[in-house]
C-alpha cells in the first residue's frame, strides 16, 4: 500500500508541476529515443547482412579465373578464362566433401515479350547451381538433363523479371525472346533479395542451361574455347570441411592446369560468404558504438533530473517538515521522492521509445536503410531509464530524508 501511496503523491507532483516535469522527462526521451533508433537501424543492417550470407548459400566456394600479369600490369580477375566444364566435373567426383560443383557463365541480355522488354543478367547454369545456392523453384520445373545436354531453349525467370514483364500474366509455358532467340518459361525462382555486392537485385537474373548459354546467346564472347566458363560454385557437405575442400580444389586445379610447382595459380579460390561475415562483424561493432553514444544522452538526461529534484526539494521543505512532524520516517520520505523520479523516468522512457520508434520508421523512409525493431531493445530501453532514475534520484531522496524537522518547519 506505501507503494501504491507513494505512486499517486509522486503523480500529483508531476501533475502540478507539468513544465518542469516536462524538461526532467527531456533528457530521459532523448537518450531511450536515440538508442532505440541507433539499435534499429544497426540491428537492421546486421539482419541485411546475414539474410546476404544466407541467400549466397551455405558452405559455399567461389572458384574464379586468375588475372593476367603483363609488363608488370596486373588484369583484373577473370580475364585469363582458365576455368572449364572438365574442371567442375573433376572437382565433383574426385574431392569426397564436396556436394555439387556448378559451372556458370554470365552475361546480359535483352527479355522481350510481347511490347514489353526489360535488360538483365543472362545466366547459364547447371541444376547443380540452384542445389549450390539453396535456391527454389517457385513456380514451375527446373532444367531436365536432357535440355541441359540437348541445349535446349528453355529460361527460368527470377521473380524481378516476371514483375517487369509480365505484371501478373500467366508466366509457365509462355514464350519470352533473349535478344532474337525464343525462349520457353519452364519455371520461376522463389525470391532471394538484394545482393551483397554494389546491392543487385539476386531476382533481376534469367537462367538458361548452360550448354544452350554457349550455343545460342553468350558463347560468341569466347569462340576460342567453348568449355571455358566464367565461375565454378562449390558446396561442401558442412561448413567447418569447407576450410579442406578449398584447398584441396588448389591441389586439384593445380594438377589439371599442369602448372609447375614454382608457378603462380591461374584461379581463385574465395569463400564468399567470409568477406560478409567481417562485414557483419564490423557492423555490430558500429551498433554498439551507436548504441554507447546515444546512451551518453541518458546520462545527461539523468544529471537533469538530479538536478531538477533538487530544486523540487528545496521548494518543499515544509511539506517535507510536515510529513515528518505527522509521523514519515525518513525512509518514508525517501521512498517518496525514488517514486516520483522513477515515475518520471518511466513515462520519459516510454514517450523515448515512441520517438526512436517514430524516428527509425522516418529514417528508414526517407534514407531507405533496412531497421529491426526489437522488443529486447525496447524492454532494455525501460529498464535503464529506471535505472538512470533511482542512481540519479537516490542524491535528492537521501537529501530529503536527511532534513532535521525543526529546520524543515522553520524554513521560509
């Protein structure tokens, strides 16, 4: 019942002094209103970053061509084309970790149906690409055997494609052009989101079997040698053998390359989703950071409130003479003025959370920056600004407490 006392007299000093209440609550809404922002948009960024990794898929290599090296310049990665079909196929039956090995070449392509046309990455792939990336079908069927071996004119269709051309059209069955050559819809790819390099849409991509890629719409980039291929993907059966298979797919390009033992590699073997990973280390170290400054602000806002019932116990120390000339203990009248200031930082804290809710939505709106709203975040938002309330507030309360009745009554 001292409890619920202590709440309604903490309540009625709030009501009566609305203005001063107001700038003690300012701080406090400031600095839980910051750090639920700041933590929005970092935990945001953190969620982008693994649904990246996620959508790569898992336990996967990146086995690229190597650069060419003349008069001291240095070309940029895959122009020496040494990556073949032959290679993929031995990465995958000769190294017993290894689930699929898919080789792709890319390109771009005009998609034309009927007065609509839309330019996009053309791929050409096996089905093992799609077992590599964790990647479904949506909608529809994947390449048989048979059409990848025949070259046979079929496409799947990424979910951003199907939107641009289509715009809710029957997809399945219908025929779309790459460039001039004709081209059956057989399928449509769940979605997979933006991508982690220069934030490419993953969905803005049409898939055609590999050999009908080299046959029909990119092959005239490398007449020279129609088993190149522009990358191999490499997925190992778990992620702590993916470490032993990329260095057994060195061993073994090695060997198939025939290079002597003195000579550089003419591929490159990366881990893609390890670079993403530092990515999202470094960006839950900036939320923490984030996180640390914006509650600097708490702080302020605590030294505010301290300050502002210090004054309010000065004003009322006659009330707090009274109080104790009826029978308060002074733990009485301590336990009043901890209730009054952790009323104050409640209700700041949760106006702060309305505000960093309200600020995270607008900045997300406005800048176009992924955030996540956590109730975690929220809750703990709660919990330190009672907690900025009773340290800050324990100064006045003790001062109160500590008045001598007769110089309490006496004081004008």
């Amino acid at each position: 019942m001292r409890v619920v006392e202590n709440l309604r007299i903490g309540l009625r000093a709030v009501r009566a002094n609305a203005l001063r209440s107001a700038l003690a609550m300012l701080g406090i809404i400031i600095g839980v209103g910051a750090v639920i922002a700041m933590t929005a948009i970092g935990y945001g960024a953190q969620k982008q970053v693994t649904d990246r990794i996620r959508s790569l898929g898992t336990n996967v290599a990146l086995v690229a061509p190597g650069s060419i090296n003349s008069n001291g310049v240095r070309s940029t990665m895959g122009a020496r084309l040494s990556l073949t079909e032959d290679d993929a196929n031995a990465i995958a039956s000769q190294l017993p970790d290894v689930v699929v090995a898919a080789p792709v070449i890319m390109g771009n392509g005009q998609l034309i149906y009927g007065n609509q046309n839309w330019a996009t990455i053309v791929g050409g792939i096996t089905p093992e690409y799609l077992v590599a990336r964790d990647w479904s079908v949506r909608e529809g069927r994947l390449f048989t055997t048979e059409e990848v071996t025949n070259a046979s004119k079929v496409v799947l269709l990424g979910a951003s494609v199907v939107k641009k051309l289509f715009d809710g059209k029957e997809v399945v069955g219908t025929i779309v052009r790459i460039g001039t050559v004709p081209f059956t819809v057989v399928g449509i790819l769940s979605e997979k989101g933006q991508a982690a390099a220069a934030g490419r849409d993953q969905d803005d991509v049409a898939f055609v079997p590999l050999s009908t890629a080299k046959l029909r719409v990119l092959g005239g980039r490398n007449p020279v040698n129609r088993q190149s291929v522009d990358l191999i993907l490499v997925k190992a059966r778990a992620e702590d053998a993916l470490p032993t298979v990329m260095r057994d797919i060195r061993v073994l390009l090695r060997q198939q390359h025939r290079l002597s033992p003195d000579a550089e590699d003419d591929f490159q073997v990366r881990e893609p989703a390890a670079a993403m990973e530092a990515q999202a280390a470094a960006t839950r170290t900036l939320t923490m950071l984030l996180a640390a400054i914006a509650s600097v602000s708490l702080i302020v806002g605590g030294i505010g409130i301290m300050n502002i019932m210090l004054v309010s116990v000065t004003e009322r120390t006659r009330e707090i003479g009274l109080r104790q000339a009826l029978g308060a203990r002074r733990r009485d009248i301590r336990n009043q003025f901890l209730a009054e200031v952790s009323l104050l930082c409640l209700l700041g804290g949760l106006v702060g959370i309305a505000m960093g809710v309200a600020s995270a939505a607008l900045i997300s709106n406005l800048a176009g920056w992924p955030i996540f709203l956590d109730a975690w975040a929220m809750s703990i938002g709660i919990v330190f600004a009672a907690a900025v309330g009773l340290v800050f507030g324990m100064f006045p309360a003790q001062k109160a407490a500590r008045m001598h009745i007769v110089d309490a009554l006496r004081y004008e």
